[in-house]
C-alpha cells in the first residue's frame, strides 16, 4: 500500500509539474520561431530636442538614449543588436557616414546589407530640466534651487521591416518626472549616461521611455520572420551571418532569397519593397559562435548577399 501512495504521489507530482511547465514554453514560442533571436541594428537617435524649453549641457541625449535601447533590446533575450562599428561601415559606404542618418527610402537598403530583419531609427524630440523657478544661489558655482522642476524625455522613433519596407513602427515614447523643492546642480544638467545619470530626475524619464520602447519594438516584431543573410558559398557549404549567440541549432532549416531590383514610387521615392527570387533552402550542419555553416537542401546558387528567413 505504501508503494502504491508514493508511487501515486510521484504521477501526480509530473502530472502537477506538466501542468506548469505548458505556459512557459507557449510564452517561449511566442517570443520568436524556435526561440530565434531576431537580429535588428539601430542607428543612433537624432537630437531634436529644444534647448529653448528644457536646460541640459550634457552629452548628446540622442547617442546616449540609442545605447540604452542597444542594451535593454540585448538583456530582453529576444534580440541581437548589430554592432555599431559594422553599422558604421554601412552607413559610409551609403554615403550616410557624415549625417548619420537613416531615412524611410534609405532604411530597407541599409537593413538588407546588414542582413537583419529591422531597422529602428528617430530623434530626442524633448530631453532635459524645466523649472518653475530658478533661483541663484551667491557665488555662482553652487546649486540651482527651485520650486518645482520637471524632468522630460521622449523619443520620436521609427521602424522599418527590411524585407517589405514597410514602416511597422511608428510612435513616440515619453515620460515626466517632476518633485517639488528639488536642488539641480550643474552636475545634474551635465551628468553623462552613466550608473549615476539613473539617479537623476532625468534619467529616471529617460529609463522610463526606453522600457516603454522596447516593449514597443518587442510586440511589433512578433509577427516578423527572423532573417538573416549569406556571407559566403563556397564548396558545397552556405555560411550564415548568425550562430549559438542568436539560437540556431543544428538541423535547422531556412529559405533563401535572392533580392530583385528595389521598386521606388517615384512620387515619394519612399521604397515599395522589391521582388524576391526563390533560391532554395538550406540546414544548418556546423554552428559557431557567431556564423554557421549550412548545406543545400534545396535548390543551387547560392550567393552571398542572398537573404535567409525561417518560416
């Protein structure tokens, strides 16, 4: 009889365990195909902001909110972010390496080079202090006391599928923080994006706006096919730009793309997308850390350049 408990007890206990484990891999199938880190790059913000309304002598707002979206999308797990030396090399090589900067007609053009599955760019449309008083104090080098002051900071930001050209994002996202009596020195107003920028009134409306971005960024990729590109083919192996880091495993499989003349509307000259040629399908044999090695399942000629897609 006893046997007959523990051994009840122990069926149960699975049964119970079963039970829970079924939602975290349904939420784990949500996040992305096979769990599939989607590769996107993000091109340094713009900074719009108006010096006029809000007081900030720091560094530019627009580079420092842009790494923070480049780590918070890397520490979700969902993501892999383009590095920023390679995107840089893009960037010159389209004649963009001066302004920085990424338009709607450039961006698909730019994503397929790097060969990931969205592009996310904007501009710091409001960043810094506003006071309802301020109040020198003698001597000139002390604090800035103050009635009230308000911390703001938003982002104007866009996001652009690669493979259709298609704007799927496009949004602003902000947040105020404000306290009464506060003491803004002029560390405060030139403080850096660092440990103790997160301590300010600032930077507390800056991490704000950046969550709220990232859950943004996260829900309107859910339905986008993680991508990826071939750097080489050569001898019977196709090499893929993504590896252990982004989740591929071996006996995966993807089809590959060609990509055709980009069709612009020559009212706009935004880009319609382009037509695509159907290549073949590969599986991956041999994954490293940071590429893997693929062999042809289906079809021939496969070159670099050619776009993979798990579907």
């Amino acid at each position: 009889m006893r046997q007959f408990r523990n051994g009840l007890a122990i069926a149960i206990a699975a049964l119970l365990l079963t039970t829970a484990m079924a939602p975290l891999a349904l939420a784990k199938d949500d996040d992305g195909p096979a769990g599939l880190r989607k590769m996107i790059a993000v091109v340094e913000f713009e900074d719009k902001s108006d010096r006029s309304r809000w007081r900030w002598t720091g560094p530019n707002p627009g580079i420092g909110m842009s790494d923070m979206l480049t780590t918070e999308l890397v520490k979700s797990g969902k993501f892999m972010v383009m590095e920023r030396e390679q995107l840089h090399h893009v960037l010159a090589e389209q004649d963009l390496g001066q302004s920085g900067r990424v338009t709607e007609q450039t961006a698909p053009q730019v994503g397929k080079l790097l060969g990931v599955a969205a592009v996310v760019y904007g501009s710091v449309t409001e960043f810094g202090y506003s006071a309802a008083d301020w109040e020198v104090k003698k001597g000139g080098f002390g604090g800035l006391g103050v009635s009230k002051t308000t911390a703001r900071a938003a982002i104007d930001v866009r996001m652009i599928d690669t493979t259709t050209g298609e704007i799927i994002l496009a949004d602003t996202a902000s947040d105020e923080k404000s306290q009464m009596g506060l003491k803004v020195s002029k560390d405060d107003l030139a403080v850096a994006f660092d440990g103790k920028f997160d301590e300010t009134l600032v930077g507390k409306a800056t991490r704000e706006s950046i969550e709220k971005l990232v859950e943004m960024i996260t829900k309107s990729l859910k339905d986008v096919p993680w991508t990826g590109r071939v750097v080489k083919a050569s001898a019977g192996k196709i090499y893929l730009n993504a590896g252990q880091t982004v989740g591929i495993t071996q006996g995966m499989e993807f089809k590959v793309y060609r990509p055709g003349e980009e069709l612009i509307d020559p009212a706009t000259g935004l880009s319609l997308g382009a037509e695509e040629e159907y290549v073949g399908k590969i599986s991956a044999s041999e994954i490293k850390e940071k590429y893997s090695i693929c062999a042809a399942v289906e079809g021939s000629g496969f070159e670099a350049g050619d776009m993979v897609r798990y579907e």
